[in-house]
C-alpha cells in the first residue's frame, strides 16, 4: 500500500471554517481592500462568488503599482434555469446598477454578474435573495447548480425532469446558515441545536459535483460531461425512471496526462421514486473515496477510473435502497438547442433566442438586454410568462399568447436581435475567460464570434452552410463549454493559439481528439478548409462532420 498523501489544503480550510463561516464576515465589514484574505477567498466560492480582477487592466496597474482592479463573480442557483419574468428583471436591474451591465448566461443554465463591488456585494444577494433566489453552492466543493433538459413547459416529462433537478438541488443543500448569517444579516441562534451536515460533514466534498437531467431525444444538458447525470425514460408521456451515467468531466491540464476529460458511463436504470437516493448514494461514494490529497485528481472521473467501474457499481449497491436494473434504450438526436419558436399543446409560443455565448448586453445596433427587459414587463407575460436559461447558453421566453408572439418578435426586430445566425454560429459556445476568467490563457468569448465568421465563410465555399456542425471554445483546458464533446473543439493554450480538437459526436456522447497543438488563427483556419473540403467531396449520405473525420481517420 502506498503511504496516505497528505490532504490538501482546501481540506484544512474548509475543516476549519465553521461551516464555511471563516473570516468572511469580518472581511465583508472591511471594504478598504477590494479583495478577500487568501482562505477565505476559498470559501466564498461555496457561497456562488469568486473573487476576481479585470486582466485587461493588469498591465496598467501594476505599471503603475496599483493593486488589481479586483471585484466579484456571483453565480445563482437556479435549478433547471427557471425564472419568472419579475425575477428576471430584477436580475437585469441589478446587472446595471451593480454589476457591469451585462448578464452572463452560463452552461449550467444560470446567470453570473460580473464585476460586483465588494461593497456591493451583500446588497446584491439581499435583493436576489428578496426574489427568492440564491447563489449558495453555485460554486465549491459541492453539489452545483442541477440542470435539466430545457424547458418544462413543453410537456408533463419536462416539467418532471425541472421538478427532479429541483428536488435534487433542496436535498443536497447545504444545511449550514453561513450565506444568511454573512449577507443577508440573519442571526445565528445560540444556544440552540449543533450544525451538521448530514450529507455532507464539515469537509463537504473532495471537488466539485455536477448533476444533469435529460430528457431525450434532446441531450441539451451533455449527460456524459457531469459526475452523474439521468437520462429520463418516458412512457406515455411521464417519466418512469431514469437511466444513470457516472463519472463523466471535462477538465485537463496541459502537459498533465493524469488530468484527462472523460465520459460518462451508463451503469443502469432506477425507477422514478428512487432519485434521489440513488444520486445520494453516489454522491456519498465520491465524498467517502474521492481523493482529498490532490485536487488536480479529486473528481469522480478518477475514482472510478482508479478502481474500475465493476467495483463502483458494487459499493454503489451496498448503499442504494433499490438494485440497478438493466439500462433502457435511449437515442438522442443532438445537443443544441432548437432555436425559434415552438407551440406546446396548450397553444402557448416559446421562443428560444440565440444568445451569442450567453452574454446579455446592449451595443450600438443591438439592444438585447433592453428587449429582453421590454419583453419581461409586458402586461400578463410578467405574471404568466417564464424566463427560461438553457444550458447552451440561451434564452427560452416561454409561454407567450398568440398576440404576446408578435409583439415579442417586433421588440427583437426593433431592438436589432433575434434574426437567424449560421447554424454554425448558433450551435457554438464559448466560455467566458478573459478579461474575468483567472485560469485563461487565451481569449475565447471574445474571440470566437470573428471566427465564426470566418468559419461561415468557408463553409459556404464548400456548400456546407446548412450543415450542423458544433464548435466550442475555451480559453483553458478546464472545459467550461464542454469543448471535448463538441466536433470541432478549440482549447486556449497560449494568447492567439488554441489545440484545435475534432470528431466529437453530434449528439455529445463521444470525445473528440487532439489534431492540432498551439494553433493560431490562420492555421486553425486552413486546417479546417482542408477537412471541410475532404468533407463536402467524401461524406456518405447525412453523416456528421464529427463522425466523417472519424470514420476517414484525419489523424493518419
Ligand atoms: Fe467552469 C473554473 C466559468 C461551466 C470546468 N469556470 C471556472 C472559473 C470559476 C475560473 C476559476 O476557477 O477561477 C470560471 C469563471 C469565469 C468567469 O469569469 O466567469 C468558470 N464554468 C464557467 C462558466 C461561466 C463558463 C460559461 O461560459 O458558461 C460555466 C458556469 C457554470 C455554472 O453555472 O455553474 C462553467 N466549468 C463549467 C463546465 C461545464 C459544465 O459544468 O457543464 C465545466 C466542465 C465540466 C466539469 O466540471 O468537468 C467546467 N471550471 C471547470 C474547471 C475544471 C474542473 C476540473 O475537474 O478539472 C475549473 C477549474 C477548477 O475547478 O479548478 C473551472
Ligand atoms: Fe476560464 Fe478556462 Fe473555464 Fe474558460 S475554460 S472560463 S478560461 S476556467
């Protein structure tokens, strides 16, 4: 046996934080210093927040031996991405009087403002708070915002599938009352019962944990990408149980091959009522065996890997209050989401708005943040409407009359937004990295509109602009936009230069692989004109862009 490894720090901080209490408090009353002392900069991400500072000010700064313009990150729990359009407004309120005006629609269908004052800080979570939302455990060592298959108004299985990711998120709450008693100035009572966490214990879990819900045919939410995900089996329109996929993630480190994403693997199926027990019971296996010594390997990906999946689904079973069945057939049919308008049985419009890498935000000749507040207030939507974020990064305005959809599609077309992108365009993502992003090492929201229209252009030259073809960047190996599932993946490794990845799957459930290291733009560029051309001349029938470069082996 090897000798135990030492724990990490994370371990020490989180075991000596009262319930991830620390200093915070005493660190919010202090608002000299913009930032936060070092642990409990650790902390505050169990509590939705991430101290930050604009990169794009460094340089000046510290020319000028300024501190770091830092400010905060705060990410919501919004299970399922639900909002009401009076909580949405309320979010687009405080994005511009309390954060940088904008709103960052994530990949795990919830909102982050940037850029939050520390002084600022506590007002914002009051007024999120006052609406009845929260950011606690939208970061951390612990059970993440639960996502689901967009939209529950499209049919009773959806609105199970946002009701099981809702569930899932109450349950593996944390119990502690640090978020109230540091931001909202709720008391702690003395005297009364010890805090525990009955799931979790004082050192909550070795990393991070992530929970998806799907609801086939459509794998919006990327069921091989998350710790654990359910993929729902639906018969006459409920859904009866779920298969389970274990041990996918995306993170890497370049140069680091023990760091390595990995897909999920479907072990089996659970009827319905067992849920929640059964993601119970995976998440106690990962808190229990989960490597607390190093981070960089402290996903479940890796405790299963290291023991084999045989002997996770052994220890699973001793803790389950039901067997694992056979897993059920299922198909899926792609991982974006379909934009336009769609009509439920009922006769009320959905409209799923493209929303270019997730960021809401008013520029000259495209006012997206004031039509989407225009439309949030009008009259009957704001009490029956919903706001619905999805997990590709969009906006589903949900719920509209025959009169609300018209007058919806006038305030886009007035505002500059919501006409048809390339369906290349509207099928990328990317993640947010720089300026905010302390891990990028390259840009990628910001860069990856402009190729894009490169892109496009190439593939009109080759007759290809209808075809569907996923690309996702990110600035750093961690895979925020879950680049390794996507056909064509770019992952930032220097400024200017990204590892150009293809042959994913275009329905998410398979990696693509390393073509390219360190390309820059103009290389990136040719190399795909070479595999468009190839692809255009040979593919057979209707096969993906993604399985064509598999099947002809682009990496002989
Ligand atoms: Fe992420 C860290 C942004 C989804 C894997 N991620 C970060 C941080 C907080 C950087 C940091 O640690 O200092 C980024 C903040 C940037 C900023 O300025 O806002 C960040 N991650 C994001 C978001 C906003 C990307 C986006 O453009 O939407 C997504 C927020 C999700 C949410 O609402 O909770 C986001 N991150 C993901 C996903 C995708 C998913 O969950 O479906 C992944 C890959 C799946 C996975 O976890 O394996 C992901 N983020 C990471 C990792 C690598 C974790 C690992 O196991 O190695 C890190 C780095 C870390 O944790 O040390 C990271
Ligand atoms: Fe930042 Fe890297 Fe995540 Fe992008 S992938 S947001 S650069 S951590």
């Amino acid at each position: 046996m090897n000798d135990p490894q030492p724990l990490s720090r994370n371990e020490e901080i989180k075991a000596r934080s009262n319930f991830l209490r620390g200093t915070l408090k005493d660190a919010f009353d202090e608002t000299a210093f913009g930032g936060l002392p070092d642990d409990d900069g650790q902390l505050i991400k169990f509590h939705g927040m991430y101290v930050q500072d604009d990169r794009d000010l460094r340089p000046e700064r510290m020319k000028r031996k300024l501190d770091r313009a830092y400010s905060f990150m705060a990410r919501l729990r919004i299970p399922g991405g639900v909002l009401t359009p009076r909580q949405y407004l309320t979010m687009d309120r405080l994005a511009g009087e309390r954060a940088n005006g904008t709103i960052r629609v994530t990949t795990r269908q919830t909102i982050q403002f940037h850029g939050i004052l520390k002084s600022n800080v506590r007002a914002v979570l009051q007024e999120i708070d006052a609406v009845l939302l929260d950011t606690i455990a939208a970061c951390g060592d612990v059970n993440r915002n639960v996502i689901a298959t967009a939209n529950p108004f499209l049919s009773r299985a959806h609105a199970e599938a946002v009701e099981a990711a809702r569930q899932l998120s109450a349950h593996f709450l944390p119990r502690t009352g640090a978020w109230r008693e540091i931001f909202i100035g709720d008391r702690r009572v003395l005297g009364g019962e010890p805090e525990v966490e009955p799931i979790y214990g004082s050192t909550y879990l070795p990393r991070k944990f992530k929970i998806a819900v799907a609801v086939p045919p459509s794998n919006d939410v990327d069921v091989f990408a998350h710790d654990l995900s359910f993929i729902a089996i639906v018969e006459n329109g409920r859904i009866i149980g779920y298969n389970v996929v274990v041990g996918g993630g995306m993170g890497a480190s370049h140069g680091e091959p023990e760091t390595y994403p990995r897909t999920g693997t479907v072990i089996g199926y659970v009827g319905a009522g067992h849920l929640v027990p059964t993601a119970e019971a995976v998440l106690t296996l990962q808190r229990d065996y989960g490597d607390r010594s190093n981070r960089k390997h402290a996903r479940l990906k890796y405790t299963i890997d290291d023991r084999g999946v045989d002997w996770f689904v052994r220890e699973l079973a001793s803790r389950m209050t039901t067997a694992l069945e056979a897993k059920r057939p299922f198909h899926f049919d792609g991982n974006g989401d379909a934009i336009g308008w769609t009509t439920d049985t009922e006769g009320f419009h959905h409209r799923t708005l493209f929303i270019e890498n997730g960021r809401i935000a008013d520029r000259s000749g495209h006012q997206l943040r004031t039509a989407l507040r225009t439309i949030a207030m009008l009259p009957e939507f704001i009490d029956r409407g919903a706001v619905v974020l999805t997990t590709n990064q969009n906006v589903v305005l949900a719920r509209a009359t025959d009169a609300e959809r018209a007058r919806i599609d006038a305030i886009l077309a007035e505002a500059g937004v919501g006409s048809r992108q390339s369906v290349v365009r509207e099928n990328a993502m990317a993640c947010v990295a720089l300026p905010t992003c302390g891990l990028a090492l390259a840009e990628s929201e910001r860069f990856l509109p402009g190729l894009i229209d490169e892109i496009d252009e190439l593939l009109k030259l080759r007759g290809l602009e209808t075809q569907k073809i996923t690309v996702r960047m990110t600035g750093c190996p961690n895979g925020c936009a879950r680049p390794y599932i996507a056909e064509i993946g770019l992952i930032g490794r220097n400024p200017g230069r990204y590892n150009l990845h293809v042959g994913g799957a275009a329905d998410g459930s398979r990696l693509n692989r390393l073509l390219r290291e360190n390309a820059d733009r103009s290389e990136i560029l040719s190399i795909l004109d070479g595999l468009f051309a190839r692809y255009a001349a040979e593919r057979s029938g209707n096969e993906g862009f993604g399985d064509f470069v598999q099947r002809v082996n682009v990496w002989a």
